[in-house]
C-alpha cells in the first residue's frame, strides 16, 4: 500500500467527518466512505490463519469491525486492528485514515 503522509491522511479525515458534531456521527461518516470506496470481500491473515474480510459493519456499541469468515465460523475484528494484506485491497487508504483518527 502506498504510505499517506499525514497531511494526505488528514484530508481524507475532514472528507470522513464533515458534516458530523460528535464521535458516533463521525464513525457513521467512515463507516459510509469506507462501505463506498473499500474493495470487499477480500483475503487477509490473522493470526497466521488466512480468513475472508466478508463486510465492515458498525457494532452496536459504535465500533467499525470487519466480519471475517473461515469455514464457516463468523468473527467481528475490529477495523483498527485487522491486519491488511499485502497487496490491500482498493479503497485501503481510508482504513488507514480511519486508524489515524481513532488514535491507533
């Protein structure tokens, strides 16, 4: 994945967020952009186990996770932390801005 400077990465954040007055409404304002731009389903590894990213959805709780699927078996991984491959898929740039902005 091409790396963002910062400056980049902040203008996707303001793209994400205008508009939104609190924390909820700007993850709904990522969760809208990157439902739009990111190339899903796709292939990763977590944990060294090879699973199917099949959605990102938001939680109850406020938190963007991607549904991961493996024989089967449904996990929720928060966006944050899901490991992206290598090459990521298209759109991967607005996880990376979305781990800017919630501080991870």
């Amino acid at each position: 994945m091409e790396k963002r400077s910062g400056a980049e990465l902040d203008v996707l954040i303001e793209e994400a967020t205008v508009d939104t007055y609190d924390e909820v409404e700007a993850v709904n304002g990522f969760l809208g952009i990157i439902d739009e731009y990111l190339d899903v389903p796709f292939t990763t590894t977590v944990r060294g186990v090879e699973v199917n990213v099949a959605e990102i959805r938001l939680t109850n709780d406020s938190r963007i996770v991607a549904r991961c699927v493996r024989n089967g078996l449904r996990q929720d991984i928060g966006l944050a932390e899901l490991p992206l491959p290598q090459p990521p898929p298209a759109g991967a740039h607005w996880v990376e801005a979305y781990r800017r902005w919630s501080g991870c």
